[in-house]
C-alpha cells in the first residue's frame, strides 16, 4: 500500500527552485480583514493575482516548481482545495496542492485528507494556528495529524510571531508543537516562517525530532536569523527549505543575496530543492 500512495503521488519536477509555501489567492482571500497589515509591511496591494503574473514571479526567480496552499479559517473557505486542485490540473508540472480542512468538523477533516491524496493527488496538510488561535496541541488538531500519518504526507504548519495583527502565542514551537513530536514520532511537519523570535526553541526541536523541518518562507535571505544560517551551513543543511510565501513576497525578492548566506555546494542545492522533492516527494 505504501508503495502505490507513493507513486500515485510523484510529480515530475522542472528544473529549477521548488517553493514550499505559496498561495494563488481569490477575492475572498484578499478580502481578509487580517491581511492589511502585512500588505502594509510588504507594499502590495489587494488584488489577485492572474495565474500567468505567478507563473511568470516563479520564472524570474527560476521557481519550477511550487506547492499551493489551501486555506480554511474558523469563518469558513478562504482557499478550497477543489481551487486548488483545479490550479495544479492545469499547470501539474509547476504546482502539486497542500490541502486544509476545517478543525471544527473533525471526521470531515479526515475524510477531505483522504480526498485530497488519493483523489486529487495533494502532497501535504496545512493549517495556520493564528488563523484558529489554536496552538497545534490542541485536541482539535489530533485528528488531522493521524489522517497525515495514515496517508504518508507532511504537516505543515506556521511557528513564530503573526504577521496579522493577531496573537503570536500558538506559534511559539514549545511547548505546543513539542507535544505534537512527542505524541507523533511517525508525523512529518514543516514549520514555515521560520520560527523568530523563538529560534533557541525552533533549533531545539530540530535538532531533538528527526522530522521535524523548517521553511524561510515569509523572510527574504538578508532577514534569516544567523543561528538559522549557521544551521544551514552544518547539521541542519537536510532540514530547511526555502518558500516565499507568495504573493506577500516574491520568490525573487527572497532570494535576493542569496550568495550571502555563503551556502556551499551540496546546502544550497538541498535548500533550494533537494530537501522539498524528498520530504513532499515531488521529484
């Protein structure tokens, strides 16, 4: 069983930069009260993006290759996944889908996970705890972490302060995501956003659960915090990924200087890609 899942689910990657946290974006997403102040922060304005302006922001960052995000909050649809599954139908050698679900409906939620792997081909769960207000311990979430272990796919998930203006706390990694680890040795996750201010307790877990990873996305090169970097360079260089978070930032505005990171070799690659194609399995 696990080998058919598997291959039913290896999408043939262009050459190139895989970006693990993007979003293409609809009305009711940019209509987001919580957006503004992160439109403020990053100058773009609310309006949604055609699907060739994204294409074309991966191209001029040499992006091949980018995982779509659906998005659910306590209000409803911000992102369905049948949006996004229809994306990555018509592009599937640039985009595979990342689904979400409602935390509230329990079962559905297990049930739209299976949906989403065995029929639409998704590579991953992720839900936003400062969209919920709901640290990832929360029982509400447990649900969700079998159905990634059942189906052999990554939880992905935000750690660190908001950029909405919302509260930051159910982004703090321990103790909340620590209990996670604990309770799901098999459950693969990825932080995105790198985990700031919290970064001693970001590099703890990484280095403590040997899946647990992390993603820059949301940080242009220039804004990573040197104990990430030096991360990076070393032990860690198999347990980060790079995403942008676009349309907040474009893939090529955080890569800008990204020589300065001084990423030798075999770090940047797995950075860049490498470590992306095997966690999501996508290459």
């Amino acid at each position: 069983m696990r080998g058919r899942r598997a291959e039913s689910r290896v999408v043939a990657v262009t050459a190139g930069i895989v970006d693990a946290w993007m979003q293409h974006p609809n009305e009711r997403f940019m209509a987001a009260p919580w957006l503004e102040s992160i439109l403020r922060w990053t100058g773009r304005p609310r309006e949604v993006p055609q699907v060739a302006a994204t294409l074309a922001a991966m191209d001029e960052a040499h992006v091949g290759f980018g995982l779509l995000s659906a998005w659910h909050g306590p209000s409803g649809s911000l992102i369905s996944n049948d949006e996004v599954a229809r994306l990555v139908e018509a592009h599937p050698d640039r985009f595979a889908g990342v689904a979400t679900v409602d935390l509230n409906d329990p079962m559905g939620a297990v049930r739209e996970i299976r949906r989403c792997v065995r029929n639409l081909g998704f590579v991953a769960v992720r839900v936003v705890p400062w969209l919920w207000n709901l640290p990832p311990d929360d029982r509400r979430y447990y649900p969700v972490y079998v159905a990634c272990v059942e189906q052999e796919i990554p939880f992905c998930t935000q750690i660190g302060h908001t950029g909405p203006l919302l509260p930051s706390e159910p982004g703090r990694p321990i103790p909340y995501l620590e209990r996670v680890l604990l309770d799901f040795p098999e459950l693969v996750v990825v932080g995105g956003h790198v985990g700031f201010p919290w970064m001693s307790e970001v590099l703890s877990l990484a280095m403590k659960f040997p899946n647990f990873h992390i993603d820059t996305s949301a940080y242009a090169v220039h804004r990573l915090p040197a104990e990430l970097v030096a991360y990076m360079r070393g032990h860690g260089r198999t347990r980060v990924l790079f995403g942008s978070n676009y349309p907040m930032l474009s893939p090529a505005r955080c890569l800008k200087n990204l020589a300065d990171l001084q990423l030798d070799v075999e770090a940047s690659e797995l950075y860049l890609g490498g470590n992306a194609q095997r966690i999501f399995r996508v290459g």
